[in-house]
C-alpha cells in the first residue's frame, strides 16, 4: 500500500451564509490574539492524501494567505510512495520538512485518519483509549474592550445555553479594566459555571497593532489579583518559550496556570513538565509537532507522560491535565477530540468549544457533515467511525475553496525532468524505489518519542 494522490486545497468560507459583495463589509469579529485585525473568513489549508487501494486521509491548516501556496510539489517529492502505516517514516518526512525551513507537523492527521480506515477504528481506539463524550466551554474570542454590560450579557447566554464553563479573553497592560471584567462575568455566573481567562501572551503578533507583553512581575500581580474569583485557569500569561517564568509564576500563585497550545516539539513539553511550568497542558495538534514529529504524535506522547508522572507523583497538588487548544478549523476541533478520547472520561477537563460573534460551529465546522452540536445532555460525542470519523462536504470546499495542487507519481516525474534533467531523475528515481520498497514492509506501530 503507498499514497499515490496528494491534492491541497485552499479554502475560504465567511462567517456567514453567503459569500459578502465586494464592497460590503463582511461579518466579522475581533481575534484578541491579532490584535487590531478584523477575521471574517475560516482560511484554511486542507490536504487530501489517497492511496493505491482507494483509502483517503485529511488534515487541514488555518491560514492567513497563500503562504503554503508553494507546499504541494515539496509534499509530492516527500511524500508519494510511502506506505501510510509506516508512521515513523511519516514523523521523518515531517522533521525533514523543518530542514527547509517548513514546520508541517499538521500533515500526519490525515495518515492517522488513513490508518483508522485501514483498521477499521477509530484513532482514540488504536491509541488505546475509550472514546466517549466530551463537556464543551464556551470559548469566547474578543476582549469586547472590557465592556462589562457586554461580558455579563454573553456569560448568562453561556448560562442559559447549559455550558459549563466560559472563557474569556485579555489582553492589557492595566489590571483594573481586566479585573473588573471577569468579575462582571463572575457576577453572573457565581459557582455555576467554571470561569477561565486566556491573556494570549504566548506567541505576541504584532502584525497591525502592538501586542502588549507582559513580564513575570505584571503576569504574578494579575494571577493572584483573580484568586478571588477561583478561575480554573490563567492561560498563556507569559511567553511560550519562557519555561522558567512559567514555573516561578505557577509556584507563586494559587491560580492555575495554562499554556502549550502553539509549542511545537516534544522537547518543549518535556521540558515544561520537568519545570513544573503548567498545571494544564494544551498543545493544538493541527499547530504542535513539525519539528521532529507531527502534531497528533506529539501530543499523543504528552498524553502518556502526563499520565506516567500523575501516578508516580504524591502530591496531588502537583498533578497536571491535558486539555488541548481547538481554535483552528472543524478538521482540527475532530483532531482534538481523538486525542481526548484517548485520557479516561474521569481525568478529561472541559473541552474547547470556539463560539464568539459571528465565529460559530456553523461556520468554522461548516465543511465537517454533521458538524459538531451538543446533544440534549450538553455533551459532544467523539467521533467512532474509522480514522478521524468525518466526512468533508466537498460541496462546500468547491463553493469556497480552489484546488491549488494535485500530485501524482507522473505529475512528479515531470518536475523532476524539467527541474533537474533526465540523467538526475533517473538516478533518483532508483534511489527513490530502493527507499519505498523499505518502507512497503514496515509494519504499523504507535510512535515513540525520538529521543
């Protein structure tokens, strides 16, 4: 078995039922993590990967641009041939990638909904886990300008609509107006819903306006400042490379402290725990990995150790949690509940459910059949058909998107011609068939960390 098609496909769908006019404004809303910049579109990257046998695999990435416009010929020469089950020839292919410059940790979903199609199960169940069903939290996405009226008015719709928790968002350099909001929130809810605060300090983009960036000083007085209202977390108080600061923060306050959501190796986990820098875990596996292995390996392997080091410590205060980051597209909200299906149901946290303005499951989902609503208990089910357990509408890809490659063993052949001659790719073509007869014979084993 070999992979024999690549196709990626660039999609923009509006945040609405139709595609705005021109010179309309289109409906949008206010990221906190971009500072000034007005979303009004779900930009996404999708890579369909199919085999010799008629097996098809999906992965996508959100995008800002055509920035990965130029991937598809890289991921034809890496990838056409191999056989999908050997997935540590995939993590290979994937650190191979970063040698260019290229992180694409991102790709190796759509080998894993490849396997599970082969087996017949779900990835949650090749993983070893239960599958199941999953308590969503209302993520909210915009500071809203710390309008108290307003965060009041969402959290009794968070109240009203059953959710357990709601997030909200932060992102300045006084503590007053930041305070004061969550405590509006806090109003309302009392001890009926779990509040979380994300600070989205972890990866400052200054793309339009200027991130404000806060240092371990302003992030420890923020932290205990809301003790008072038993927030379940502070998310991404510091930046994500600041290991230490994260430890020292968590040692001083009585507030957890979240993160990990765009760290991309394993190294970067292992490290942290060995800090003791987070209380919750939240890599995103659409955006972890890419370094040494993909995103689902990476946090598969963070899953396991976080489980190994929960039952040999005895301090139950220095117990941490998995609770991964959602915010990309449906494809990648699908890949986060795999991975949960894989923590038994009594450790999972509250689950990740972007719902923000105009940024709803009906837009951000909308090429997923059957997209991803609560049931009448409040709860979403994890998928158990074979591999991610989705099914893309492609109707909704044509309206929105444009395929921008397709790759085959002949479409490859002839770039290598006209780019390096014939005498070169009849050379490589040898190398490369001794390579893939290797890989023909490997058998399908879960990955272990590299080192």
């Amino acid at each position: 078995m070999k992979i024999d098609r690549i196709e990626l496909f660039y999609v923009k769908i509006p945040l609405e039922d139709n595609k705005p006019g021109f010179f309309k404004e289109p409906a949008h809303f206010f990221p906190s993590w971009i500072p000034g910049f007005r979303q009004s579109q779900v930009r996404f990257y999708l890579l369909k990967l199919v085999t010799d046998q008629g097996h098809e695999g999906y992965a996508a990435v959100y995008a800002m641009g055509p920035e990965r416009k130029s991937l598809g010929p890289m991921m034809g020469n890496y990838l056409l041939g191999i056989n999908p089950m050997d997935i540590q020839l995939v993590n290979q292919r994937i650190q191979e990638f970063s040698y260019l410059g290229m992180r694409n940790g991102w790709i190796d979903a759509a080998f894993w909904d490849i396997i599970g199609k082969i087996k017949g199960e779900p990835v949650w169940k090749i993983l070893g886990g239960t599958g199941g069903y999953v308590n969503p939290y209302m993520s909210t996405g915009s500071t809203h300008n710390y309008n108290q009226t307003k965060i009041r008015e969402i959290a009794q719709q968070a109240l009203d609509k059953g959710y357990r928790g709601i997030k909200l968002r932060v992102h300045s350099d006084e503590l007053s107006p930041m305070i004061d909001f969550v405590g509006a929130a806090h109003d309302v809810t009392g001890n009926e819903m779990n509040i979380m605060v994300d600070a989205n300090q972890g990866w400052p983009v200054d793309l339009l306006d200027e991130t404000l960036k806060w240092d371990g000083d302003f992030a420890l007085q923020f932290a205990q400042t809301l003790e008072q209202y038993d927030v379940k977390w502070l998310e991404e108080p510091l930046n994500r490379g600041n290991f230490e600061g994260l430890a020292e923060l968590r040692k001083n306050t009585k507030t957890p402290i979240a993160g990990g959501e765009l760290n991309s190796s394993w190294r970067d986990f292992k490290t942290m725990l060995d800090l003791g820098s987070l209380d919750i875990y939240q890599p995103d596996a659409v955006v972890a990995g890419g370094t040494y292995a993909g995103g689902m390996s990476v946090a598969y392997w963070l899953i396991r150790e976080i489980q190994k080091r929960n039952m040999e410590s005895k301090d139950a205060s220095q117990k941490v949690k998995y609770c991964p980051h959602t915010w990309t597209t449906g494809l990648g909200f699908a890949i986060a509940l795999q991975l949960v299906g894989v923590v038994p149901p009594k450790e999972r946290s509250l689950f990740e459910y972007p719902l923000e303005g105009n940024w709803k499951p009906e837009y951000w989902a909308r090429f997923i059949k059957g997209g991803f609503t609560p049931d009448k208990e409040g709860r979403i089910k994890i998928p158990d058909g074979p591999g991610l357990g989705i099914q893309i509408d492609w109707d909704i890809i044509n309206r929105f998107g444009k395929r921008v490659y397709v790759g085959t063993a002949t479409t490859a052949a002839c770039q290598a011609l006209l780019d390096r001659g014939f005498k070169q790719t009849m050379y490589l073509k040898k190398k490369k068939e001794e390579q893939l007869e290797r890989t023909a014979k490997a058998q399908f084993l879960i990955p272990k960390p590299p080192f």
